[in-house]
C-alpha cells in the first residue's frame, strides 16, 4: 500500500528563488475564477494586467510612477521587519511625511530648488521617524506589541490629516478640503518631460540601494539581521537589541515619510485626504515578497505597480471591477506566504 | 493485582538507546516512583505508555490485557492519565470547561451541567478546586490539581504524574500529597517521576531506579533508604575521562558573593550563590537541572540581572554588565542552549564575528574579508566542519557547539563560563570540548562548569559545588568526591551533609 507521509525538510537554494514566480503563477491559476465570474476571458486579462502597460511608453512610465511610492515603503516594511520590528504603520508615517512636506513646500516659498528640495526630503523623512517614535519607545521599554500600536496610528494620522484639512489649511477659494499648492521650488522636477515621473523615483531607487548597502556591508545591518533572526542569540553575544530594534524602527519610518513629500511634491502639489490608496499596507506585500532583500523589494514594487496600472488597462478592456487588481494582490501575498512555509516540508511516497 | 505491566520496553532514538529491555509493573492502589538522572529514561518509558512514542520493542499489559497504546486516546481509554510538566489548559475557560473539553460527547456544552458534573468529581476525588474559577487565575498548584482532575474525570485509574513537583511551592507539594493520598485510598494507581530522594521516601510504596536507560532495581520503600537510592541513581563502575591533579590554586579570577536572582515567572530562582574559581582551575556546578543552573549563568552572560549580591571578574565589578561589557571584561560564555548562542539563518562566519564586531569594521562598513578569514582560521583551529558561509542551522549539534566554543574562547578569556557544554553531543564532539575545557585551565583560566552529567563534572573538575533549589548546598575537593554522597546532596536529602573546601 502506498502511504504519503508530509516530513520536514528545507527546499533547495534554487527551488527558493522560483517561490515568487511559481506564487504569481499559482495566483493567476486561483484568481482566474473571479475573472471567469466577471465575464472576461483571463488569458486576456492577464495580458492585459501584465503586457498591456508595457506596450507604450506612457503606460510604461506610469508603472514607473506607480511604483515610485511603493519602492518606498516596500523598503521601509522590509528595513523595519529585517529586525524583527513588525512596523505595520508606513501608511500612518507617509501621511506624515505628506503632512510634512505640504507645510514646508508652503514654508519654502522663494527658494531655490537645490535648497528646498534637500530640506522637504529631510523634513519627510523625520516627521516619519517621528511618527513612528511613539510605537518604538514603547515596544523597547515597556514590550508593547508593535504591530497594534502601529497599526492604529495609521488612523489617527488620518484623523490629523482631516483636521488640518478641514481647519488651517482648507482651501479659501473653492472651500475643498485640500492644503494650499507648494511653491515651485520645492516641486520634485519631472526625469521625462511630459510625464507624471518625478525625482522621488530616483530617490526611491536610491532609498533601494541604501537598503542593500545597510543590510550586507554594515555592522548595522549585522545586527539588526542578527535581532530579526535570533533575538535571544544577538543579546547573548552582545547586541544592544533595544537600540538596534530603535534605529531600525525610526529609519523605517523615515523612509515611509519619504513615499509622502514623492506624493505631495511629484504628483499632488498639495495634500488631500485620500492621497495614499493604501501604499503603506503595499509595502508589507512588497517587502516580504521580496524576502525583505533590497533587489526583491525592488522587482516586488515594480511587480505591483504593474499590477496597478494593469488593473486599469484591465478594467477599462474588458469591463471588469478595477478592485481585481487589488484581489490580485491580497491572493499573491497569501499564496507567498503559504508558500513560504510550505517549502519547509516534502510529501514522502511510503510503500508498506 | 497488576495495573500495568511493561514488559522488555526497548526504545532508540538513532544511535541512542533511551529505554533497554525495560520491565516495569504497577500494582493497583500503590504510588510507585520512578526514579533517575535527567536522561535515564523515565519519560520515554512513560511517554510509550501514554501512547506519544511507540515501544521498539516490548509489550504493554494493562488489567493483564495485552494492549495497543498507538496515541493518547488509546491510552485514554484504558484509563491511563498523564500530568506533565507543561499543563495543556486553555487559560481563558474555566475550570469546568477545561475539564470537559474533548471529553463532551455532544457538539453543545450546557455550562451548568458542566459545572455540576465538574464539581461532583472534585468532591468525590477530594481534588479541591472551584469549577466556576477561570484558568487564568490559578496558581501552579491548582493548575495542576485542574490538570489531575481532567485525567481524573476521564475516568482514569493509573495517573502518571512526571515530575510533578518540579512547578510547585513547598505548600503546594503538601497539598499534592496529600491528594495522592486519597486517590490511593480509593484504589487507584499513580506512577510518579522524579528525582527528588526526599519526596520519593515521603509520598510512594515501591521505586523503580533508572539509569542509562536500564532498570537498575525496584525496592519496597519500607527496605530502603536515602543514601542506597543515590547509589543506585548515580552509582557508575568507571568514569569516561581520567581525573585531574589539583595544582595549586591561584588569585581569584571569578568571585560570586551572595547572589539571587529570580525565574521567568519571577519565583526566587538562586538565593544567595557564593563562589570563588581560582586561575587555573575548573570548579564544576553539579545538581539537577532546574535548581537554578539556568538563572545563574544567566546572571553570569549578562542576559539576567540578579536582585541581590555581586559579581566580580579579577577586581572589576560585572554585577550590573550588560552581554557587551561581561564579553569585553574577558568572561568567555559557553551558554546552556546552543540556540541562545547561535543565530541559525546567519553564516558561521557571521555568528563568529558577531560577539565582536568592533574588530571588523574598516571606514564604518563591515570587512567581509576580514571576516572571512577569522572563520576560516578558528575553523581550522577549532576542527570545525563547516565552510564560513554555511548557515548555522545546517550544522550537526557539535560543530554548532564547536563555533561557539571558538568564539567563546578565541580570545583567550580569564574566567571561562560554560553551561552543559556537551549536552546532546556525541562521544566525539564531548571528548573535544572537554579536552578544549581542561586546555583553558592549563593555560591559566578560571573556569565555571555548570553541567547535569556527574561524569562530567567529576572528570573535569578541581573542586565541585553542588546547587539544589538554588542554593549551595555542598561544595568539596574532586579528589574527595563521594557519589553516594554527591547523590544525595543533589536530590535534596534531608539529611544532605554540608562539607567546605
């Protein structure tokens, strides 16, 4: 009789690396239901979800666009999580970065841009760390779990942000609850003209590279691995855990802020209330389907950006509900994450 | 009349052999003690009589029926109950419903029946405990009492009870007695591991000695004592390494004065330690493990800061020193659980440099070459079997060992602190670490060997200290070691003899 028998046993090195591949497949195969149940053929959906936007150069570069925020905070979650610090707020912190640069974009009037930039960017980026300050202190002093109190400062961002919109900084004219345009100087400049890509890609891509540098050549990135992998291990050699968890929640908070002065000083030129569709909650997609590595991030958020604007061309086409592209996601980051755990075993075929 | 009968109960993991042609026999209405060392096999023997591991060889009787114990239910049904250490209870029901969980026959559970029925078997058991209560609420002890209830409750007329007391309070054992007691009166059998001579002669009629493995003899309570338990215990025709000769003790390199610490639970875990290790000596901590051997290498790393008491390392005071500062001060750190040592997903070479990362930065990022080549020399040095970029967790259990022994050591540390080095290792890899152990003291170091393995600690040590319930309650020359007594010191007997050195 043949029996299987399920044992424990780590995939091959090469077997990993097609995880996420075999997951976008696996994705397609499950969400092909939906598609069939909205009316449309999903050989044609999924081309129009991954081929379409690349076929011109507009669509192309709105991919880029759409990816410029969520390289960001897929780089903020995955420095936060490569110590261990389970930072679920880099939407609350891009809020603060937005907030940030709507008022220094304002403040900055009359300077030229090689000084206002710099100091948007800088501003962005500690109003993140700050905001992400209160969630840090109490999970290194007190153990408060960090994935809740991050997760509701994500709302209570939301709230500040309402209350300025609809106080100081209403609009006078037309009455709209948006802030006042920043000044030109401090606007990102456009890296192709007639485009909607801005500097903050740049950034974004350089935001990437830091990751990488961080986390395999510096004694930083050693041990905040050495705390995200074996807490206990790292403190018994000698590893400041509280400090390192510390810096690597306030850098990731930094870097969330950046993804909000891209929005405000590339795209909007001011702030509103819906200005991120959820980036911050992308980014711990992105961040662990790219197994918190910087280049995996960085095809993770290009991934997804596609599938956004994808999810666009899709809609448009065949008719169906934008929000596809959003089931899409959610399904590839559960199909990853079960994959993740499952490559950790093997099926054995038992002959008695 | 037999309640069970084990009859040639032979059990191997891999190479080991935990249980070798066992036979064991539980009378009815008799509380008989299982009694051994940490790995004699008094768990497993009673981990295939519940049913959670299958006998090798061998065969179960039960009532004087043959029977097939394949999982717990089995056992369940047989009126077989286990209480372990780790209390399977949901903390947030109550006691009722954690005692009819699982054991309902219907989908829907009528609270009050519960509790009714619930408190029926508590009188009628003489468990005391208030079924309403919720979990969470209750102590230890009344934990436990919950735990022997639920067993009770299904019907259970032989309770195995491992290591019952190791969880408890001095109060609580009484209480735990005294319920032993009556379940006896009512006829039913319980099987009670431990290694604690005192409460074994208090509360049980019969105890079967285990030792590597074999049954070394079952004795009537009534025929026997204290100091014959320990000897057969710990008793050994030869020991594995040859002594050492005592060389003239030097200065004082590690003093511990009067230190306390607590547990994770907070309990008083080490009350008052004093000891003094001298250079060029290995003084061995002997005692069975969980009487304060965990928190005071603890305290030593810097992972646990002690309540009370110092601690000093040649003149400096490490009492309050965090990992960094006891690393920095020249304190090597062996610790109790290779995975508190050891990072698995990083690299050897990661994890080598770890402890020392200062070392290894040139204009503020790492030196991977330096790195890199500080591994490939402690490996060679250290006969490790690995390549530098080998995650850790791929490693077999000595040559994890043998990395952070490298570390530990690398950089020629005066005191030396090692927690069960060689536990879980095999023969090869224990001769290694000894050996690396006694190279230390030659060259001068004061080294603190806290290990649960007598053999080891008799071999390797200068003097030994015996730690029970946190305190020291016998500290002697090696020369002078006598097992007998050792034994005793460290089950607690009563009459445990204290001796200076």
């Amino acid at each position: 009789m043949l029996r299987l028998e399920i044992e424990r046993a780590p995939a091959p090195i090469w077997m990993r690396s097609l995880i996420p591949v075999i997951a976008v497949l696996v994705t397609f195969v499950l969400t092909s239901v939906l598609v069939v149940w909205a009316g449309a053929n999903p050989l044609a959906a999924y081309r129009h979800f991954l081929i379409s936007p690349l076929s011109s150069k507009v669509s192309a570069l709105e991919v880029l666009v759409k990816s410029t925020p969520l390289l960001l905070t897929g780089a903020a979650v995955a420095f936060a999580f490569s110590a261990g610090y389970w930072n679920i707020g880099a939407e609350g912190q891009l809020y603060a970065g937005a907030i940030a640069a709507a008022w220094l974009g304002v403040v900055l009037e009359g300077l030229p841009p090689v000084i206002a930039i710099p100091i948007m960017l800088a501003g962005g980026f500690v109003a993140g760390a700050l905001w992400a300050l209160p969630s840090a202190l109490l999970k290194v002093k007190l153990a408060v779990d960090e994935v809740v109190t991050t997760l509701l400062l994500n709302s209570v961002v939301l709230f500040v942000v309402s209350a300025l919109l609809n106080g100081p900084w209403r609009d006078p004219i037309s009455g709209w609850p948006q802030s006042p345009e920043i000044a030109a100087g401090a606007a990102f400049p456009k890296l192709i003209p007639r485009s909607r890509l801005h500097l903050g890609f740049l950034v974004a891509l350089l935001v990437i590279g830091l990751l990488w540098f961080i986390l395999s050549r510096t004694a930083l990135g050693l041990r905040m691995r050495a705390v995200g992998l074996g807490q206990e291990a790292a403190r018994f050699v000698g590893v400041s855990v509280e400090r390192t968890m510390l810096t690597a929640a306030l850098v990731s908070g930094g870097i969330a802020g950046l993804a909000g002065v891209g929005e405000v000083a590339g795209i909007h030129f001011h702030l509103i209330e819906g200005i991120s569709p959820g980036y911050g909650y992308t980014g711990i997609i992105i961040a662990t389907l790219g197994g918190l590595h910087a280049a995996g991030v960085g095809l993770a958020a290009l991934f997804i950006g596609l599938i956004d604007t994808g999810a666009q061309t899709v809609s448009r086409a065949l008719g169906v509900p934008v929000y596809l592209g959003d089931v899409v996601q959610a399904a590839l980051l559960l199909v990853t994450l079960g994959m993740f755990i499952l490559q950790n075993y093997r099926i054995k075929v038992i002959s008695d | 009349m037999h309640a069970i009968q084990m009859r040639g109960i032979t059990k191997r993991f891999g190479p080991v052999i935990a249980n070798n042609h066992i036979d064991f026999d539980l009378m009815r209405g008799e509380i008989h003690a299982l009694l051994g060392e940490n790995g004699a096999g008094k768990t497993t023997l009673m981990r295939i009589l519940y049913g959670l591991y299958h006998a090798d060889e061998g065969e179960v009787r039960v009532n004087g029926q043959v029977a097939h114990v394949a999982a717990p239910k089995d056992a369940i049904q047989l009126g077989i109950g286990m209480v372990t250490q780790h209390f399977a209870l949901v903390p947030t029901l109550s006691v009722a419903e954690n005692v009819v969980l699982g054991y309902t026959g219907s989908f829907r559970v009528n609270p009050q029946v519960a509790r009714q029925k619930v408190a029926e078997a508590a009188a009628r058991f003489g468990v005391e405990v208030n079924p309403s209560a919720l979990v969470r609420h209750l102590s230890v002890g009344e934990r436990q009492r919950v735990e022997i209830l639920k067993a009770l409750y299904r019907n259970a007329r032989v309770l195995i009870l491992d290591e019952p007391t190791a969880v408890l309070v001095p109060q609580e054992v009484d209480m735990l007695f005294q319920t032993l007691e009556r379940l006896r009166q009512d006829g039913l059998s319980v099987i009670f591991i431990s290694h604690k001579l005192y409460e074994v002669m208090t509360v049980c009629d019969r105890i079967t000695v285990l030792r590597d493995g074999h049954v070394v003899g079952t004795v009537d309570k009534a025929a026997t004592s204290q100091a014959e338990l320990a000897r057969m215990m710990v008793g050994r025709e030869t020991f594995g390494v040859a002594r050492q000769e005592r060389k003239p003790q030097g200065e004082v390199l590690l003093r511990i004065e009067n230190l306390s610490a607590v547990d994770e639970k907070g309990l008083p875990a080490i009350k008052g330690v004093s000891l003094e290790v001298g250079a060029g000596e290995i003084l061995g901590v002997a005692g069975v493990s969980g009487n304060g051997q965990t928190e005071l290498s603890h305290v030593l790393a810097g992972t646990l800061k002690p309540t009370g008491g110092r601690v000093l390392v040649g003149d400096r005071d490490l009492t309050l020193a965090d990992p960094a500062q006891v690393s920095g001060m020249g304190v090597g750190r062996i610790p109790e659980d290779r995975h508190e040592g050891a990072i698995g997903e990083l690299n050897v070479a990661e994890n080598l440099a770890l402890e020392y990362l200062g070392e290894f930065i040139t204009a503020g990022m790492l030196d991977h070459q330096r790195i890199r080549r500080h591994a490939e020399q402690l490996i060679a040095e250290y006969q490790i079997k690995a390549s530098p970029t080998d995650r850790m967790r791929t490693l077999s259990g000595g040559n994890i060992q043998k990395v952070i022994l490298a570390r530990a050591l690398s950089r020629n540390p005066q005191v030396v602190i090692a927690s069960q080095p060689t536990r879980g290792l095999d023969v090869g890899a224990t001769e290694y670490v000894r050996s690396k152990l006694l190279e230390q003291r030659s060259r001068g170091a004061a080294v603190l060997l806290l290990s649960e393995d007598l053999d080891e600690v008799l071999a390797l040590s200068d003097r030994i200290a015996v730690i029970y319930e946190g305190r020291i309650v016998g500290l002697i020359p090696a020369k002078e070691a006598d097992l007998e007594q050792l034994g005793l010191m460290m089950s607690g007997a009563r009459e445990g003899i204290r001796v200076e050195a």
